[in-house]
C-alpha cells in the first residue's frame, strides 16, 4: 500500500510535507492539458484531474494522488504561459481585478473515487511596467497558471484572498486531508 503523487510539482510536495505526508512514488501523468473547445474553467479542471488519475498506473491497494489548478478571468481559462509575452498578457489581463483559482483534487484507492474542488477568488493589485518587467526577469512565471506563484514573488501581487492560500499553490490543504482520510489513508502526525 504506497501513496503515488501524480505530479511532478515540487509545490504539492512541499504542502504534503508540511502536513507530515511523504509520498512513496512520484509520476507525473503525461495527458493532454488542452481546454475543449467553450469548456467552462471548474469543468475543465475537473476534467484535467480526473484524467490525470486515470493515466497512473497502481495497485488496487495503492492510494493515488493528483491535482489540477487553474486560473479562470470570468469564463476565459488561463493557463501556463508559453513565453513570457503571454505571461505578460495573463498578468496585465488580471491586473487590478479579481479572479478565481479553481484547484480539483482526486484521490483513488481500492476501486473508488473521490474528489473535491476548491475554489479561491484572488485579488492582484495594478501592476508597474518596472514591477511586470521585474517578475517577468525573474522567471517565476514559467509553469505557472495564469503567470504567477503566490508562493514566490508574484505573492507580493495579491493584497487579498478569499478560500484556500494551498489552493491556489497547486494543492489544497483541507480538501486533500479529507479525502486521504474519508479513503482510510494512515496518517502518523497530521493535524
């Protein structure tokens, strides 16, 4: 009986270290992360999870974990920047607005599912060309949705959240524990 993160982020690591969880197996989910055609963001979300868990492997006794967040401006999908003028035009794009990051969690174990979504709304303060061309500079934004990383840099961005802080990192804290738990995980000193 292993734990198996499906994903590659050293993000949703470090959250699950930090609730005392250390996956047995790392594999990232090698899918297709491209939004179907007017797919809404939670749906497509949703659907990018429930996909990355079907294509790892495990055993019937194994637990596996996985986790899509996505950025969503109204009804518009914004997602990992492919150069840094696109991550530009993301960050310019939600600038002085408001935002949701949607993160779906899913966990399988034993033949059953369950998942769990959680959704933050996310302020970002009007942006200087120095403080866009600054964190454009630094990189940050590469593999992120929507061009950001409220854990880093671009957390100086975001005056105000409203939701999950781990969410919109990659991996909520609260959905994953309740799933691990409603799914019979043992967990030694978790909260």
């Amino acid at each position: 009986m292993r734990l198996i993160l499906g994903s590659a982020s050293p993000r949703r690591r470090e959250i699950l270290a930090q609730l005392g969880i250390v996956p047995d197996a790392i594999v990232a989910a090698d899918i297709d992360e491209t939004p179907h055609r007017q797919e809404l963001p939670r749906p497509y979300c949703e659907r990018v999870t429930r996909a990355k868990l079907d294509a790892i492997a495990s055993e019937p006794a194994d637990f596996v974990l996985c986790a899509d967040t996505t950025v969503a401006l109204g009804r518009r999908i914004l997602g990992k920047p492919q150069d840094a003028a696109q991550a530009a035009e993301f960050l310019l794009q939600l600038a002085g607005r408001r935002h949701n990051v949607i993160s779906a969690v899913a966990l399988r174990h034993a033949g059953h599912i369950w998942t769990r979504t959680q959704v933050t709304s996310v302020k970002m303060k009007r942006l200087s060309d120095d403080e866009l061309n600054r964190y454009l500079a630094s990189g940050e934004w590469q593999g992120k949705a929507g061009g950001y990383a409220i854990q880093g840099r671009g957390g100086a961005f975001i005056p105000w959240i409203s939701g999950s802080y781990t969410g919109v990192m990659g991996l909520p804290a609260v959905e994953t524990l309740t799933l691990l738990r409603a799914a019979g995980y043992q967990m030694d000193d978790t909260p």
